[in-house]
C-alpha cells in the first residue's frame, strides 16, 4: 500500500549486492532511567501477533482489535494509555494499559468506527496512513503520511471514533493536497513536540518544520524551516537553492528526513536518504541553519550506504558507526535510539554523541553490528520463514518509557516490547 518502502527495498537490495520519551508528553520517567538492554535481546511483548513468530498483517485474516497491518511511525503512553498507529489499517489503537502479555486487544479505536473497518478518509474522525504519535499539555496529535496533514484533540481520546478539534498542514478537514508552502506538507513522517513547539518531518518536502507554539486552528504556518532556506523552495540536498539537487549533502541540506525529536534544547534529525543521523545540539530559531554532529558518516558531504571507510561506496557489511536508511529515532535524554531500516536493526548509544561518527554501543535484531539480514535468528545470512523474539523485519517506530523501549517492526506487523 505504500510506495515509499518499494523503493526503500529496491536501494538497500542493490547497496547489498554491491558488496522517553523526550518531549514527546509520555509518562516516561526522567534523570537516570535508562534502556538497559543487551544486543540481539529478546523481546518480553508482542502486540498484533498471537506470539513470536507470527508476522503476517493483521495475523492473516480481516483487522480486528488485536491486530496491526505494517505499522509505521512511534506509538506513546500517556496517562497510562498506548496510542499505537496502524498504518495500512487508517487507524490508531488505543490500550487502556500498555499490554504485559503477547496478543493483547485494544480497548478503543482512533480514525475507524469499529475494530473491523480498515476505510481511509479525511473527515476529522478518519485516518488514512497515521504515522507517528506525540502528546503535549493534554493534546494529542497525530501524524498522517497520506492525508499530508497532522491531527490535534485538544484532549487525548479515551472513547472509539473521536473527531480531531485541529487540522496542520491543510486549511481545513476533508483536504489531502500536498504543498511546498509556508503552511504546508507532503508525505510528513514524523512529529515531535518539545518546550510547546511542534516539529514535523516534512519528508517529501527534504525540510524539516517548526511552530514556536502548537497550533490551535487549522492551517498555521510555520515558523522556521530547516533544510532549506526558504518555505517555497523543497528540493533534496540543495545547498546553493538553485532548484536542483547538489552531487553531495552538506551541513544544512536534508534528503526524505523521517523523524525529529527534541528536549526541548537538541534536536536530532533522521536525515533517511542521506544515511545520516543530524544532531543541533540547540534548537534552530532562524532558517536553514547548519547542524552540529553526524552520525552514520565522517562528514557532512558523505552520504552513502554503510560506508565505514567513507570512499562514497556502499561496504558489504554494516558497522556500528555506519547506517542504511535510518528511519526512526527516540531518546530519554541520556540514549538515543535509532531504528537502521535497511540493515534490519535498531542501534543505541547510551549517551547522544557529541562527535561525528561515533560508534553504537548496542543492536537489537542482529547478533552483531556486521550481520544486516531480515528475521535471521541462526545469523547465517538467510531470512528465516518466521521471525522469532529477537529478529526484526523492517524496523520503524521506537519510542522509550522508562525502562522499556517499543519497536514497530513494521514487515512483520507487530510492535514489540524490549525490557
């Protein structure tokens, strides 16, 4: 159903063959809570599968309450309820408790007006490729690749089929048009929310947004724009603004960025197409301004698939310092987390980096930082016919609580709980 992960597939597989919680409003707590995790972990929680090693969309049969179809983007906990996004099924879940044995069902339903119907709209009760979910000062908001839009409840749902109170990025509700404008966006990814802004990944544009405050009527403009140097202009990686798109990124230009998050002082970027991670260590208040830190290259003009020896061609094997398609990112202000799409894994460092390069101190979904395979527990190479407690196929959302990190393995249509 969606187009972008073909393409996703069709470099990853050509690069091969060439050789919380932060602002995010969760109930996560803060200081020195960390993810004590260890590489190729086990998961203690599936949720959309009836165990382990099912990984078929909505578990081979229609949507019901215990079932996800390719989810995308980051789940959140507020007041004790998951909002989880089922992309492919127009819709979010909501668990009246974050779920503490496999094949849990929600409770109520965002986007649908039942368990069972999977219809895409653009009403105000209705979704059509929700992503990524983030909640500030009560508000609830939600991420809508296809609608090209965001969605704001004013308070966070408790009840089935609540209309949303706020539309960005379309002037009103029942529009799905994409922009290149000031109050516009195409195939936004990701959200984030952090010090009462609203930051959104405006990944088809090659920009990231930013509202100095959360927006309370449809159709805002934002604020400042990064990646670009001004609200009209969308091209990839075009530093001289020339409306064509350079040979090599640089320090300010961004390619399909995927997710943001922020405490509120950094932010950090995921720069996707680029193979790169972007970290300001301050929060830009002023258009196309440079980044500070890169992770997954040496500089900031490199730009190729796990490239460890930076020689702008893909190597055979990932490292722990090198990135294919990083598509989601979380943090708790001390790790930072990063789901490594193309290289079926996610990556943490135990405290954000502050030099380019730096190495990731743990990986879940590979026994190593070498092996790159989809669902390959025995790591011979070959993906196995079924995903276990530890693989992962396509990992997108992660989003961390406290001592427990989510993860959207989103080819296996199920969300896993590391703890």
């Amino acid at each position: 159903m969606k187009k972008k992960l073909n393409l996703l597939f069709w470099v990853v597989i050509t690069a091969n063959m060439l050789f919380a919680c932060g602002g995010g409003g969760s109930t996560a707590p803060a200081g020195p809570t960390i993810v004590n995790l260890s590489t190729f972990q086990n998961a203690s929680v599936v949720i959309g599968q009836s165990n382990f090693n099912g990984g078929t969309a909505n578990q081979g049969g229609a949507a019901g309450a215990n079932t996800f179809s390719t989810p995308y983007g980051k789940p959140v906990v507020y007041n004790g309820i998951l909002y989880a996004p089922d992309y492919s099924n127009n819709r979010v879940l909501g668990f009246n408790t974050v779920p503490t044995s496999n094949n849990a069902s929600a409770d109520f339903v965002l986007g649908q007006p039942d368990f069972f119907t999977t219809t895409p709209g653009s009403a105000a009760n209705q979704m059509r490729g929700p992503e990524s979910i983030r909640v500030s000062g009560g508000k609830l908001l939600v991420d809508e690749y296809s609608n090209n839009r965001i969605l704001i409840w004013n308070s966070a749902p408790t009840t089935s089929t609540q209309p949303a109170d706020v539309v960005v990025g379309q002037t009103g509700f029942g529009l799905t048009g994409s922009s290149c404008t000031q109050a516009g966006l195409k195939n936004s990814e990701s959200i984030e929310t952090a010090g009462g802004k609203l930051i959104v990944a405006d990944s088809n544009n090659n920009r990231v947004l930013i509202w100095n405050t959360i927006p309370t009527s449809n159709g805002v403009p934002a604020d400042v724009v990064l990646g670009q140097n001004s609200f009209t202009t969308c091209i990839a990686n075009d530093d001289d603004q020339n409306g064509v798109q350079d040979v090599a990124p640089t320090a300010r230009t961004l390619s399909y960025p995927s997710d943001v998050w922020s405490d509120g002082t950094r932010l950090i970027v995921a720069d996707a197409n680029n193979n790169r991670v972007l970290i300001w260590n301050s929060i830009p208040t002023s258009n196309f301004t440079p980044v500070d830190v890169v992770l997954g290259q040496g500089d900031f003009t490199h730009k190729a698939i796990n490239d460890d020896n930076q020689d702008g061609v893909a190597d055979a094997n990932p490292t722990a310092r090198t990135l294919s398609f990083p598509y989601y990112l979380d943090s708790n202000g001390t790790q930072l987390v990063v789901s490594d799409i193309g290289n079926s894994r996610v990556l943490i460092w135990n405290t954000i980096p502050t030099s380019n390069f730096t190495a990731a101190n743990v990986v879940l979904g590979q026994g190593d930082f070498t092996h790159y395979t989809a669902n390959d527990d025995n790591q011979d190479g070959v993906a196995d016919a079924n995903p276990t407690a530890r693989t992962l196929r396509s990992p997108t959302g992660v989003y961390i609580l406290g001592t427990k990190l989510f993860i959207g393995d989103h080819s296996n249509s199920r969300y896993l709980i590391f703890e």
